[in-house]
C-alpha cells in the first residue's frame, strides 16, 4: 500500500509541474479523440496518446458494483450503514431469477509508456495493477434464509446447490512491448504485458448441492450440503506479504481502417492464476445434519471467526472439517474487451462492444457508446448503456479533455442511472484516468 500512495503521489507531482509549463500554451491542431475498448475505467494502452519519441504517465482507477437483482440503494446500505428496509428486500425478491448474482470490482494503477529512441513504433510498457474481485452466486431460496428467515418455509425444502462466493486481491507487477504499424492505408497496434502478481488475500467457498428442510413449527431443520471452502489464511491483506504468488497477462490489439473510418480493439486483462502459499485453510463437508437453527448475518462475506475453525465458528456449527492444505490455486478474474467503433461526419462515433470476465458468475456485457468530439477545444462528452454483467441495464456518461499536448483526462461512469434512481436500477460505478505525456 505505501509503494502504491508513493507512485500515486509522484503522478499527481509531475501533473502540477505539466500543468504549469503547459499554463500559457495553444491547443495542439492535432489533438484527435480516441475512442476506448471499454466503458469501465480499466488500463487501456491502446488508448494513450503518446507521440514519437515521447514518455507516457497513466494512473487510473475503477469500481463497479452490480447485482442483477439488488437496487443501488439496496448496495449502499448493504457495504455502507448496513441497513437494509423491507422495501429494498421486497424489491429484491421481485427480481430474483433461478440464479442471482452480486459482483464488487475495484481496479486501480499506475504505468508507464515509453517509444523507443531509434525506433518510435516501438513502444516498452511497465505498470502496477491492483484488483479487487468478489462475487456471489446465490439461489432464490438462500436469498429468502438470509433476508426472509425460514419461517414461512415449514414443511419446504429449501434449495441452496450451486450458491457460492469468491474474493481475490492482487497486486500485479508487469513489463511488456506495444508495436505499431502500417499495412497499406490502414493502421494496426499489437502487444503484450507480463509479470509477477502478488496474492493478498483470496477466498472461495463453493457449494455444489445443499438444501434445508424446516419442519413444521421449527421443530428441526435437516441440512443437507456438499461444500468446499477454500482461503489464503486469516488477517488483514498486507502489501509484500506474498500470501500468494502467481503469474498475470495483459494482450491487446487493434486496426484502425481508413476507408470505413472504421476502429476494431480487442483486450484481453489479468489472465493467469495465483497459487496461495502463507498458510492456506481448507474447509469441506459432504453430509446432512439436523439442528435447531444458527442466524446467518451476511451471506456474502467471510470473516476471519468463520475461517479460523475455533469451536464457536459458523462452519464449525454446520460441520465443516478443517484438511491439510499446503497450497491451493484460483484463476484470475480475466476480463475480455472487444469493439468497434465508426467515425460519423461533424466527429461522432458509434462504439458497440461486449465485455465478459472468466472464472466469475459475470454474465456477458454488451454495451454502445456514442461520442461527440469538439476539437478546437479539445474536449469529448460520450453517453454509453450496457447490459449484462453482474446486473441489468444502465447507462452513464463520459467526458474527456485535453490540456494542450501533455494532461490529458477521462472521468465517467457507466451507472448513472443507479446513482440518479437508486430505488428503481441496480449497479454503481465511476472511474477515471489520467495520462501525463513529455
């Protein structure tokens, strides 16, 4: 964490030194607005303007918080005051489909892009990236248990298979190599990163099958389940702790068509696995159990009580065992962009694109964006809907400015109707990027 405030700080320092020397400076004639590969505020070096023979600074940072079935009110008070009214449940319930989800993304960083001095199409990249990844898969019975009670369950089953929920924090250290080239009227850029990702803290419990029978008045409750928990250890997260060590992957492409004045950009994020070394915890259990009922504040989170397996512990209660685990692995949550955008006459563009994120319960997002480009001033305001994800529908805005060839801004969120109607759409999001060139 102090290696991060440390990059972020001497990003905002030489922002206020540009800044200065840009102070009396004509816009630039060439300035041109590039349309992104995304609308989430993740790092795109296909988007920095970055001249020849020059260096690029680019610090960012992303949060989206969705769910298909929780209003965005319902989400504040949830990871906020906690309080959470009949209202917002019944507005849940009503919304509820066989599988529900709920998906909490953060994504920040700084890097650096360098053209080589001999040859400018060469360009050398290094960054560091942090991401936050948690997400839950629950079914309409568990919802009800967890928000409802089971009193108006007597004499039902109750299904919980397939519910689970998954955290991993990671800090990833890369380098790679970005080219750019000609090929007849049309231009092409390709490239790669790699590096070490450092493992914080990771969890994972999966249940395949699982119900629970309530009898009549309460007398007993029957539970019945096949689980598996899996975490990196108790305590806080710690930077160079290395809970967890592994291996992350960034690739990139794109083609800029002439004729069509047609763009296509493809990018592919975090592909690579993380292998929890700093000791591991195992929990599993496959059997069925009969007791007079536990109350289950949040479903969606786990405590360092609930995986330390002490004999008051939730799992110790539900008759989880603890196993020798040296080590285990979770695949990261990989994130894959593709797009297209077409440039209109009086500078408008036209971008459809579709976002999907492995070994996650994110459904696939697609999502359009339309940009209005004001060259003279160097500025593009953008209005972009999606749907998909870990929620529904929703849609934002976008806004871009340069300040004469080096600050160069982008702040927007794609979840504005979240944050205007809070009551009525689910998801919550905002991001930002700024990219200092000298």
């Amino acid at each position: 964490m102090q290696l991060k405030k440390t990059l972020l700080f001497t990003t905002l320092t030489l922002v206020c030194v540009f800044v200065k020397a840009q102070s009396d400076s004509t816009s630039s004639n060439t300035w041109a607005y590039t349309a992104p590969t995304t609308i989430f505020g993740i790092y795109d070096p296909l988007q920095v303007p970055l001249q020849d023979n020059r260096f690029a600074i680019t610090a960012y940072g992303d949060l989206y918080l969705a769910s298909n079935c929780f209003s965005a009110s319902f989400l504040q008070n949830f990871f906020g005051s906690g309080f959470i009214t009949t209202d917002m449940k019944d507005f849940a319930a009503s919304k509820l489909k066989p599988e529900n989800t709920l998906g909490v993304d953060v994504a920040a960083g700084v890097w650096l892009q360098m053209a080589m001095k001999k040859n400018p199409s060469l360009i050398f990249l290094a960054g560091i990236d942090y991401h936050l990844e948690e997400s839950s898969r629950f079914t309409p019975d568990l919802f009800h248990l967890a928000f409802y009670g089971n009193y108006d369950y007597q004499n039902y089953t109750a299904d919980l298979s397939g519910s689970g929920f998954s955290l991993t924090n990671v800090m990833a250290y890369k380098v790679g190599l970005m080219k750019r080239f000609n090929a007849g009227y049309n231009d092409f850029t390709f490239g790669a990163t790699v590096g070490l990702a450092e493992g914080l803290s990771g969890f994972d419990m999966n249940m395949s099958t699982g119900s629970l029978f309530t009898a009549f008045d309460g007398r007993y409750i029957d539970l019945d389940y096949d689980i598996r928990v899996l975490s990196s250890g108790g305590g806080a997260p710690k930077l160079g702790s290395f809970a967890g060590a592994g291996i992350s992957a960034d690739v990139f492409w794109k083609g800029y068509f002439k004729g069509p004045e047609i763009t296509i950009q493809a990018m592919a994020n975090d592909l690579g696995a993380i292998w929890w070394n700093n000791d591991p915890v195992k929990f599993s259990g496959d059997t069925a159990i009969r007791f007079e009922g536990i109350e289950i504040d949040n479903i969606f989170s786990a405590s360092d009580e609930a995986i330390g397996g002490d004999a008051d512990s939730l799992f110790s209660i539900i008759g989880l065992t603890e196993e020798t685990q040296e080590t285990f692995s979770q695949a990261l949550p990989s994130r894959i962009n593709i797009s297209a955008t077409k440039l209109f006459s009086n500078d408008i563009y036209l971008t459809l694109g579709a976002q999907y994120m492995l070994n996650t319960p994110y459904k696939p997002l697609v999502f359009m964006q339309v940009a209005k480009a004001f060259t003279p001033q160097q500025f593009a305001v953008a209005v972009n809907a999606h749907a998909g994800g870990y929620g529904t529908f929703n849609a934002g805005v976008e806004l871009s400015k340069s300040i004469g060839n080096m600050i160069h801004l982008r702040a927007g969120t794609n979840s504005l109707l979240g944050l205007v109607l809070p009551d009525t759409f689910t998801g919550l999001g905002a991001y930002g990027a700024l990219h200092v060139t000298f």
